[in-house]
C-alpha cells in the first residue's frame, strides 16, 4: 500500500500523483503509453472531480498562468497534449 505523502504544503494529491505540482499533469495520461487508456480515464475523471471545486478556492494549487484551469479545459474536452510543441493529443475521458 502506497501511503499519502507527509510533505508540508503538498496540495493536489491522489496517493503519490500531486496534481498541484505542474510538471507532472501529464502523468495521470501516461497510462494510454502502457495500453491501460481505461487507467488514464479512471485517474483523469477522478483528479477532475476530487480536485477541481467551482468558486474561491477551487483549484488544487497555485494557477501558474492558466496551468490548472488548462489541465481542467483540454482534459474535460477528453484529450491532453502530453508532450508540449507537437501536434500529438492523447485521448482521455470527456465530461
């Protein structure tokens, strides 16, 4: 069993995945790579509902010039560019 993690100030976390953290947005897609898309939609619609809120307060860490609400838009659309500057979109699971 993989336990929380026990930082100070980690936000945005689903057992290891901090979403809060920007880099690593494009982790919860990486299962489409392992041919698991059922994983990647699994973890991207519960990232979607856990950590994402309307109103103040509503995003899972600091914005980073649209970072999150990025992440929330294309994901919700039900694809993500994993790796920035190409023209490559991983399917994911649309609202």
């Amino acid at each position: 069993e993989i336990s929380k993690p026990k930082y100070v100030g980690v936000v945005g976390t689903i057992g290891q995945y901090v979403h809060g953290n920007q880099p690593s947005h494009h982790v919860a897609y990486l299962y489409n790579y392992a041919g698991k898309p059922w994983k990647t939609q699994e973890i991207v619609r519960k990232v979607m509902d856990e950590l994402y809120r309307t109103g103040p307060g509503g995003l899972c860490g600091n914005e980073d010039m649209g970072s999150l609400s990025s992440w929330y838009v294309l994901s919700a659309m039900g694809f993500y560019p994993v790796c920035p500057g190409q023209n490559i979109y991983v399917i994911g699971t649309p609202l």
